[in-house]
C-alpha cells in the first residue's frame, strides 16, 4: 500500500493510496505552500487592469484547460492566438525574487471565475527550457528540458479562489520556483510553462486565466517567509486523489 503525506497546519500524518498534495489558497489571510521545492502562494500583486502586466500565456475552455506559452502559430492547445497574451518568454525576462535568502523565479497567475462559482483547481505546472522559440508541438514533454514538474511523482494541486482579488489583471496566486532549477541558462534561453485548470477539479466556468511576469526592471524586494504564525496559517493539505491527466 502507497502512503500520501498528509500536511495540515504543519502536522505530517499518512494515509493510504498514492501520494498527492494540494495546496489550500482559498482561506482569508496570506496563504501558502510548497509543492516539490516550489512555493506557491496568495498574491501582493495589484495593477491598474487587465494588459497591466505582462503576460506570456492566455488559456481559456469550460471545464478543463491547457497549454503553454509560445510565439507560433497555430496553437497546440486551449491557448489564446494574440501575439500580445500569449508569446514567448526567455529566462531573462522573469524576475528573480530573493526569498529568505534564497533565490526564485517569480510568476504571477491571474484567475477568472463567476462570483457565484469563484473557485478553481490548478491541476498541474510543467516548466520547460529550450534553445528554440516559438515551438507549437502538442507533445509537451518534447518542449526542452523539464526544469519543474507540480506533479512529479504525484498528483498535486493548488485551489484558488477567484473572489479574493478584484478582476482581471490582479494577481491571484504567485509562483516561486528556485533558481536552482535551471541550471545557470542563459538569459537568452526560452522558457515555456504548461498548465492545467479545472476538472476533475474545480472546473473553469468564465474568462481566461492568465500567466505573466512583473516588469524585471523594477528592484526586487527581499520576500521573508512567515514565522510560526504564518505557518499555521499555510493551509496545507494532502488529498490523496487518482486524476486523469492529459498531457
């Protein structure tokens, strides 16, 4: 028998089936947690309106979701075809935010919901690195090189809640993945990032959901983790869950 680990408010326990973690970021107050070394977590990010920030990729289908960013044409999946939402993206173009001491590529998610149905699954985050743009293969794994898998051996998720934040174009959930992963790639290395929303989760119902990055010219702040205090209030929690996956 497989065992899952079970975290919640930094209590471990097991349990049975296979191992999968999910990622509560619906409660009031700052939440967050951390699946296979990255941190995902409720965002400080509020512009001005939707086209504020910069975004890489568009995604949008009732029920269940897909793809990836890329400047070609046409596209694999339920991506968005503008040139302006969804593009290509080199390494070099996502800030670095220095957690703890520690650094991470930042990426900033912006969901869209019904306010009588705001809340929404991110099912799975593949991050990619390759020396060639613009690709539109529908064989995901052939993007480059894997530098970050949310699932990796298991079947995680991380729910949101659009009704947290105030419309398109605010963040509603930051993702940190350590620098570390990449393994030193030029600035210059394209950088592609595949995700999944909805069912068997919490199914997609309105707008696009949206993934960008803040402008890299701009001074990073140094991002403290929370205390204690702050861990209790993480939210984690391990479902142990059997998901299809479709990519």
């Amino acid at each position: 028998m497989k065992l899952a680990l079970i975290v919640v408010a930094g209590l471990t326990v097991a349990a049975s089936s296979a191992m999968a973690v999910t990622v509560d970021l619906t409660p009031p107050g700052p939440q967050f947690g951390t699946i296979n070394g990255a941190r995902f977590e409720t965002s400080d990010f509020r512009s001005g309106g939707t086209g504020v920030i910069n975004s890489f990729v568009r995604l949008q289908q009732s029920g269940f979701e897909r793809g990836y960013n890329t400047s070609g044409r046409p596209v694999a999946f339920n991506e968005n075809t503008s040139p302006q939402f969804t593009r290509d993206l080199t390494i070099g173009q996502v800030p670095i935010r220095n957690i703890d001491g520690s650094d991470f590529y930042e990426f900033i998610l912006d969901i869209n919901q019904t306010n009588a149905n705001p809340l929404l699954t991110l099912l799975q985050v593949k991050i990619y690195t390759s020396l060639v743009g613009s690709q539109t293969t529908s064989n995901v794994d052939s993007l480059g090189t894997l530098r970050y898998n949310m699932d990796a051996g298991e079947n995680s998720s991380v729910e949101l809640d659009y009704s947290r934040g105030s419309g398109s174009g605010q963040g509603d959930m930051n993702l940190y993945v350590p620098v570390s992963a990449f393994g030193g790639v030029g600035g210059s290395t394209f950088v592609y990032l595949y995700s999944e929303f909805g069912e068997p989760g919490q199914p997609t119902n309105d707008g696009f959901e949206e993934w960008a990055v803040r402008d890299v010219t701009v001074n990073p702040p140094v991002i403290p983790l929370p205390g204690a205090a702050g861990m209790g209030l993480a939210g984690l929690l391990g479902l142990a869950t059997l998901r299809r996956r479709q990519a």
